[in-house]
C-alpha cells in the first residue's frame, strides 16, 4: 500500500515549514502496511489542489495524512473537519488573498476527517506525544487541501485526514511573543507513530464521518 504524506512549502515571509521537514523525513519509510511517500504542495490556493490531486492520481495510496504548520499550537493538533470555506489571513505564496469564498460552489458545508482521530490522539499521547483534536484546520491553503481531499475520496475505502504541527523552536525564538514549539526529532517521531496508529482502530467519528472499518 501506498501511503501518501503531504507537507507545505514555506510559507508567510518564513524558511522553513515543519510540514515539509516531517514528511521528507519519513519518505521512503515502511511503515505498519505500506510505504511513505512525501509531496510537497505549494501553499497556494491557485496551484495546491491541482498538486494534491496529481500526487493521489499517481500514487493511488491507501491512506493519505496531509501535514501543515499552526503557528500558536502547542500540540500534534489532529483535525476533525475540513470547511467549504476560504477566507485568507494572509497572502499566499503567489501574493493571493481570497476572502469570503467556498472551497468548491458545488460542495457540502463541510467534510469530517477519515482517520481515527480519537485513537490516533489516545495512542500518541499514551507514547508521550503531546497531541490533542482539532475542530478547524482555518480558512487558509491549509483547510482548502483538507476538503479537495476528501472530496476527492469521499465514498472510497481510503482514509484521509489532515494534521497541524506546532512551529518549530528556531521558528519560535523568532518571534516577539515566542509561540508554543516542538522540536523537528519529536514531531517526526510523533508522526511515524501516527501514520502507524491511522491503520488500525476505528475510523467512524460519533458524528459519522468514516468508513468505520480498519485498514486491511
Ligand atoms: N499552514 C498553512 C498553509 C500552509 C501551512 O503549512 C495553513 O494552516 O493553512
């Protein structure tokens, strides 16, 4: 089985993404049932959905985590739901600031995550990961990739799903009011226990959202 990890370029006027760092450095690795790839998506709403959608046509995983960073949290934030909504903060990497608009005109108000979040969020806290749920992924590229994904794997027995990183500590120590961070080693670590713990467990959301059976 394929298993595909996205991560995001830099983003914000900043050097690095943690996102990226995470996912490269676990491409390649087997882990549980099947092998990581990592793809890097422009954060860009003009070209990240495009980029996605090319790496599930050539790869076909069986399970997909899209990473990005949240600057602020403190925790492996796992997220519950995707939005049909783009209301940029900032800018994006190609100077684009949408407000006010829908992912996908023709879409639902929201998609729940395939994952199983609360074993995922369980498992890693129980190996002394900080990680915690989610209820938005925001406005910006960040949630716009989390719905296409699951729009684009709705009703098919692949789960997909989105996780925030904290910043980075040299990201931290950058800023005047030193943001919660993690170190690269931990959320690494973090992560390729995630991807582990993602294939088994029970992927129905009380609200309904999975296919609910494990990975076979
Ligand atoms: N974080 C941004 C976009 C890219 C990233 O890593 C977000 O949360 O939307």
């Amino acid at each position: 089985m394929n298993i595909l990890l996205t991560g995001f370029e830099p983003f914000g006027g900043e050097a690095i993404n943690p996102s990226w760092e995470v996912a490269r450095a676990l491409d390649g690795e087997l882990l549980g049932q099947g092998r990581v790839h990592a793809r890097r998506l422009p954060t860009s709403f003009a070209q990240a959905p495009q980029a996605l959608r090319a790496a599930l046509a050539e790869l076909r995983p069986g399970l997909v985590i899209a990473l990005g960073q949240a600057t602020g949290r403190a925790e492996v934030s796992i997220e519950r739901v995707a939005i049909n909504l783009i209301d940029a903060r900032i800018a994006d990497n190609l100077g684009q600031r949408p407000l006010d608009q829908p992912v996908r005109e023709d879409g639902p108000a929201a998609f729940f995550s395939t994952l199983p979040v609360q074993s995922m969020r369980d498992g890693l806290r129980a190996a002394g990961h900080p990680a915690g749920l989610s209820l938005t992924a925001g406005a910006f590229v960040c949630n716009q990739v989390f719905y296409e994904l699951q729009h684009a794997l709705q009703g098919q027995a692949v789960r997909s799903g989105f996780v925030h990183l904290p910043a980075l500590p040299q990201q931290a120590a950058a800023q005047p009011s030193s943001p919660p961070s993690m170190a690269l080693s931990g959320q690494i670590a973090a992560l390729r226990l995630a991807v582990v713990l993602a294939q088994s467990g029970d992927s129905a959301s009380p609200a309904g959202g999975g296919e609910g059976s494990p990975i076979a």
